[in-house]
C-alpha cells in the first residue's frame, strides 16, 4: 500500500492507493501537532495499513523556488526517512492545492490534495 502525505503547518493530509488497483483516494486528516504525537499516529498507519512507500508532496513556488514551507517540509522528510524503514519519496505538488480547492474546502482538502499528489505520482511511474 502506498501512503502519500500532503504536510502542512496546521494539518496533515494522508491518501491511500494499493499497488494493484493504482487509485489514489484521500484516507485522513491528522492534527500538525507535536512531533512526537505525530509519529506516532503515522508509525500506527504504516502498521495498520502495511505501507510499502511513502510518497510526500513537495511544496514548490510556481517559478520552483523554495519557501518556508518547503524547508519545513524537508525537515519532515529528512525525519520520515529516519523514522521508517521504507522508500520516502518527494513529489512535486504545485498547484496540487488549487486543485484540492476547487473539489473541497476546509480542513478537507489537505487529504484531497494527498490524493492528487499520489495520483500524480502513480500516473507518472506508469508513463516510465
């Protein structure tokens, strides 16, 4: 099973998609609260739902430049990569939260923009 991640300061967004069916679908939202807590629920996930590969959005400018939220981001990724003993994937997600925006608002849209991102991924490793 793959997990996606869209990570932001506030909330977290987690999609699901299995190898076989290779359709990513919004699975939860998760508090940005402390670290600790944090892993804690996701080292949960990654058991419950036998995660082979983490995939997280990676938070670009549109002219590719990077932001506060990228190097927090990369900060999260340095610490997935320590933290699982599994594949931890950046993926390019600009304009993945526009598009989350327009299907849904609220809280909500962070899962819908993990899916997106997922989906985008599982998509462009087909294409190879």
């Amino acid at each position: 099973m793959l997990l996606s991640i869209d990570y932001g300061s506030k909330y977290i967004g987690l999609a699901l998609a299995s190898p076989q069916t290779k359709i990513a679908t919004p699975y939860k939202i998760i508090q940005g609260e402390d670290v600790f807590l944090l892993f804690k629920k996701l080292h949960g996930i990654v058991l419950k739902e036998k995660i082979t590969k983490i995939i997280i959005g990676y938070p670009l400018g549109l002219s590719g430049i990077n932001s506060e939220q990228t190097r927090k981001t990369e900060k999260f990724v340095e610490k997935c990569k320590r933290e699982f003993n599994l594949p931890v994937i950046i993926f390019d997600e600009r304009l993945t939260s526009k598009m989350a925006d327009n299907l849904s608002a609220g809280k909500q849209n962070h899962a819908i923009a993990a899916s997106i991102i997922l989906q985008d991924y599982i998509d462009r490793e087909d294409r190879k």
